[in-house]
C-alpha cells in the first residue's frame, strides 16, 4: 500500500471550486483555489494532461495568490473542437483570468505543451499578464516539436476499458520516465479517465496534436512582451543545456533558466516540492524587482 506523505493530502483536501466559461463556443473547464483577493496565477497542463495535474500542487502557492487552472479544449472536461491551434488555448486562458475576475495582471505557469501555450499567450497578451514561466517546453531551432508529433501517434487510437481499474493500469507517462512518487500518478491517472456506455476511456481529443499554427514557437518566444522565466529538468530528454540556451538568446538573455535537480520531464509530479520552491522563489523576486527592458526593444 502507498504512504501518501501529509502534504499531499492536506493539498487534496483543500477547498477548490469547479468552474466553466464559454469560448469561441467551447465550454472551458477550470479549477479555483484561494483568496479571490490575492494576486492571480494560472496554472496550464500538458497534452493529453488536465487540470488535476495541478490539485495537489495549487493549494501550496494559495498563500501568496488565487490559482486557478483550465482544462484546455479537447481536455480534461472541458469541451471539443474540430482543431486545435496555440493561439485560441491562449485566449481560453486568457478568458479564465477574464471570467476568474483578477484584480490585476496574472502570472501564467505552464508545462509541456502548456509551456507552448503561455509562450503564446505572453506574445499575443503580454501587456496584460505580470509574467509567464515556461517548464520544460522545448523551442527548438526552427522547432520541429517532433516529440509533439510523436505523442499524437502514440494516443491517436484511446482504448477503452471494462473496468476503472483495469484503465488506470494502462496510464503511462510520455515521454516514458521513472517516478517514484505513485500516489501522484495514481492521482493523475484517476482524473483522466471518464466512464462512456462503452467503458471507461481517457478524457482528451486525440486531435489536440495535429498541429495548425502557421507560426513557429521560435517567434512566439522571441516576441513575448512581458517577464518571462524557463525552468528546466535536468534529466529532461526535452530541453538539454544547449535548447534551455537558444531559449535564453530568443529572449535576448533577459529571463532566469532554472534547473529542477533529479527531475525527468513531468517534473512536477516527481519532484513537486522542488519545483514549488523554485516558483515560490521566482514569484518573490518578481515581486520585488523592476523587470529589465529586452535590448531589442
């Protein structure tokens, strides 16, 4: 049996508030957690992931700020589309900190391809967002993302399962990594499963991996218009030393490049209390400095 350790628990049994707005005529999902009066923080999963990849996690960055976290169209148990491009999952983020009534500009934490889309969100809307920290979202040069395309082939035919049990045997991690910490996993795997007439079957769009973004990630990242920082795993087989640099010179070596130690791409599921520090670290300095002018600008 699992020994859940305390934090855990003590973060799932934190109040949180399910909520919903409509974009482009979609019905986009969201979790709440916190004080609405405090700053705003929006938390972005990965592909094929969902808002609950944050619940255990959300409720320990409440103390400074109210975090919310969208399940991105085609995930989790927000609503579909017929396509998917980077640009409208960043104004469905927008629209959550619209609808979750901030009280002034949010910073916006994503991962994975969640990375991908605060990148764009940054660009498109920086100059209403205090911030953006990209974890371990690879900007290649001219970024190919061959991975993304590699995980659509592996989830382009979802299976479904008698049982919710015999379907969370089947949850794995891709890219393919070790963690140790089950009791996440088992977490994560629960909230991505919905029970059909047919059985049980994950809850994402196989489609959200057809890409149809005519503009390359490089440009995004290049025309971000707010403070941006990247955090990076260290075994991470997705952004080595030398992308989390082309990243850095992209951003005209005027963001933070953090490096989670002991830390394989999903990061935030084995070494979530590393990455917590790390952001809590980076959000005080944030609140206390004056960002620096790009040197492009």
């Amino acid at each position: 049996m699992t020994i859940k350790p305390k934090w855990f628990i003590e973060a799932l049994a934190a109040s949180s508030e399910d909520c919903a707005v409509e974009v482009r005529g979609c019905t986009i999902h969201y979790l709440r957690w916190g004080d609405r009066e405090k700053p705003g923080l929006v938390l972005v999963h990965g592909g094929a992931a969902h808002a609950h990849w944050w619940s255990f996690l959300a409720p320990l960055l409440t103390h400074d700020y109210h975090v919310v976290a969208p399940d991105l169209s085609g995930h989790g148990d927000s609503g579909r589309r017929e396509e998917y491009p980077r640009n409208i999952w960043a104004e469905e983020v927008m629209a959550v900190t619209e609808h979750a009534g901030f009280k002034a500009p949010p910073i916006v934490i994503g991962h994975s391809l969640g990375g991908f889309v605060t990148i764009v969100a940054a660009a498109l809307f920086g100059d209403r967002l205090a911030g953006a920290i990209v974890v371990d979202s690879p900007v290649r040069k001219p970024a190919p993302e061959s991975e993304e395309g590699e995980r659509g082939r592996m989830f382009r035919n979802p299976k479904t399962y008698p049982t919710l049990e015999e379907a969370q045997k089947h949850f794995h991690l891709m890219p393919p990594q070790p963690c140790e910490n089950d009791y996440i996993v088992e977490h994560v795997a629960r909230h991505s499963l919905k029970q059909t007439e047919a059985g049980w079957t994950w809850k994402f769009d196989p489609r959200v991996f057809l890409r149809s973004d005519p503009k390359p990630m490089n440009e995004y990242l290049a025309d971000t218009r707010c403070r941006v920082a990247i955090l990076r795993a260290e075994y991470s087989d997705l952004v080595g030393p030398e992308i989390g640099a082309y990243m850095y010179e992209l951003l005209d070596r005027n963001a933070p490049i953090v490096e989670i130690p002991q830390a394989y791409h999903h990061l935030i599921l084995d070494q979530p209390l590393a990455f917590i520090a790390a952001v809590r670290a980076l959000l005080a300095d944030w609140e206390h400095s004056i960002p620096r002018t790009p040197r492009r600008a």
